[in-house]
C-alpha cells in the first residue's frame, strides 16, 4: 500500500515530503485517518490520492493530536471528502457504528478481536473493563453465543453507541453495557463474577490490574492486559511487559502464569504494544 500510494504521489510532493508519508493508516467503515505532513498542500494531495486509491473512503481526517483523556478521544482536522465523523464499520460478521471523533475504535485490535473471542468457552462470564463501542464484546457475544459480558466504559457517547451495537447484532441479551469507571463498577457490583478478563487500555492495564484480578471467580481465570512498552533494539518489549506485571502480581501474592504473550503492533520508533494472556491459578 505504502509503495502504491508514494508512486502515485510522487510527481505531486517534493522528495523531502514523500519521504515523510506514513506507511500506514486507519480506515474505519468509510473514514481515513492519516497522520499527515504540515504544510496543508501535502497533506490535501495524500488525501485526495488515498480516496481515489480506496473507492469506499468518503471522508479522510488528520489526527492532530494522540488519543488521549479518560474519554479516548483525538482532534480531528478533515482534510478531504464529506465532514462528518460518524461511520459504519463491519468487522468479522458484526458491524459498528461509531463516531471516530467522540469515541475510540482502532482497526488495528481486529486480530486480537477474533483471537480472544476464539479462546472463549462455552458459558463462560466475561469482564470487558474498557470496552469501548463493544468491539471485544460484540465479537465475542456472536462467536460464543451463551457467553455473558459485562461491557464497561466511562465515556457516555462509547457507551451509547455500545448499547446500539449491542442491538444491531443481536447480542443485547447477552451483552450488558455498564457506563462508569471500571474500577467501581467491579468493586460494588462485578467481584468474583469472571471467568475472563479484559483490558484493552495500555495506559491504564497496570493501575488496573489488582481490579481485573478482584472481577475473576476465587478460582482463577484469565487476564488479557494489553500494554505500550518503549524498548530498544537489545530489549524485548514482551520481556519488558512480563516483568512489569510479575512484580505487580508478586507484590499482591497472586500465583499466574504467562500463556501467549505477543507484540500486538509497532505504535513509533521503540514504541510497542503488547498483550500478554495471564491464567490467574489463586
């Protein structure tokens, strides 16, 4: 894609800016975000040339500031096609409408969806404690069709857009979008519930652990903890991330043990994020 897109920019962008073209981009339903150059002209040019690539994108944003706040949002500056930030995403049979500006959906978790949904038991009771519009959470519901989520965010428009979700799919029996923070949610009404786990929050997973470890039944269970590790090219940013969480869970005397462990994406230079599947024994 990238040698694509830069081929048919190059008569269009000076060496120096080409060379500053990102390798990738998200596409959600029919927007595009890009992370594109400063000067305006650039940036206008790599839009329009991404919409004639891909005929379904409508709508093409730069992100101008990291996702970011309790609400997982980041600035958006159209750049080309129709200005509006609410879309339709389909992804393994389900689909998701979202609005990329007030809330948090990442394409790039689409592997992971399947992956976790795939490991799932039959009745088993699911903890989702950042759960967004429900992408973990509708994937999962539709792949294991007794299971029962517990679905939580404390943003209200992902919680809302969750709750559609949830009846677009058919999964509103199974499915319960709980708006708060997850911390006392499982604290008052969720402790020893889970068979299962997750945490698709990097900058929270660790402060967030000993509540993951509180929602499991007393006989254990599994964690997913997904995390964002800086390590250089003599250090393993998986490594990086089991240490970090063994010294959490020593200190809280609670025996684990490290199933799959994986580099999930690149995020920058030395920027990883991680997921780690943690069987919590007692």
């Amino acid at each position: 894609m990238r040698v694509r897109l830069k081929e048919k920019l190059a008569t269009s962008l000076t060496p120096d800016v080409l060379s500053r073209v990102y390798s990738s981009f998200d596409i959600v339903g029919d927007i595009a975000i890009i992370k594109a150059p400063d000067n305006p002209d650039s940036a206008t040019a790599i839009a329009k040339q991404i919409m004639e690539t891909h005929k379904k994108i409508r709508t093409v944003f730069s992100q101008t500031s990291p996702v970011e706040g309790n609400h997982r949002t980041r600035k958006l500056t159209l750049l080309a096609g129709q200005n509006t930030t609410l879309t339709k995403h389909k992804e393994a049979g389900c689909i998701f409408i979202v609005d990329v500006a007030k809330c948090y959906f990442s394409p790039r978790l689409s592997h992971e969806h399947l992956r976790v949904a795939q490991q799932i038991s039959t009745k088993e009771t699911v903890v989702n404690m950042f759960a967004g519009v429900g992408g973990f959470s509708v994937i999962i519901a539709k792949t294991s069709p007794q299971t029962r989520i517990y679905s939580i965010d404390i943003n209200p428009i992902a919680h809302q857009f969750m709750t559609q979700n949830t009846q677009i799919n058919g999964v509103e029996n199974r499915v319960y979008p709980l708006l708060g923070d997850a911390k006392e949610l499982v604290e008052t009404q969720l402790q020893n519930t889970a068979n299962r786990v997750l945490m698709p929050l990097p900058e929270k997973a660790l402060q967030y652990l000993p509540t993951a470890v509180l929602a499991l039944k007393k006989t254990g269970g599994w964690i997913h903890y997904y995390d964002f590790e800086h390590a250089t090219s003599h250090e393993n940013p998986v490594e990086k991330t089991q240490q970090k969480v063994t010294e959490k869970l020593g200190n809280l005397d609670i025996k684990h043990r490290f199933e799959c462990c994986r580099i999930v994406r690149h995020t920058g230079p030395n920027w990883y994020q991680t997921v780690l599947d943690i069987q919590i024994t007692s």
